[in-house]
C-alpha cells in the first residue's frame, strides 16, 4: 500500500469516514468520480508552507469540499461555510 493510500486511510479512521468540511460520508471504495470521493486535503496548504504529508496538517475530505476550498485556510473556509448559513 503507498504511503498517500496509508495517510488516506489513517485519516479516514480518525475522522470517522465524515468530511471534515461537509460531514457527509465519505464514498471510501466507490466511484472515484464522485463529489463524495475521499481526498486528502492539507489544513495549512502545500503552497503556504504546509506540511506535505504528515498527520498533523491533513483531514479527511470529500472531492466537492476540499475542491470548494481550493488553497484557501481551513479556518477562513470554516467561517465562510458557517455565516452561509
């Protein structure tokens, strides 16, 4: 198994299979086309000096809310879907 498959599945255990930023379910073994395909999405992003691949600055996201987020901080999308509401 490579290590992105590894830190995919780490995260989706520690977050119980939910996006982070959507909680809806996660397709772990479906489509890899779907809105709701697992990615693993960077809280600190690569392109702000993040931490490539390490535990620490990844979470559990499904294609659609890490694609809407773009290179955006976790915290500032967070507050953005938030006052949406």
């Amino acid at each position: 198994m490579s290590r992105y498959k590894r830190l995919r599945r780490r995260a989706h255990d520690r977050e119980g299979g939910l996006c982070f930023y959507c909680n809806v379910s996660v397709n772990s073994f479906g489509d890899p086309f779907s809105r709701y395909a697992p990615t693993i999405d960077h809280i600190v992003p690569k392109s702000r000096g993040g931490q490539k691949r390490s535990m620490i600055n990844v979470v559990l996201a499904c294609y659609s809310g890490n694609n809407e987020r773009g290179d955006m901080p976790a915290e500032e999308f967070l507050r953005m879907r938030y006052e949406r509401r």
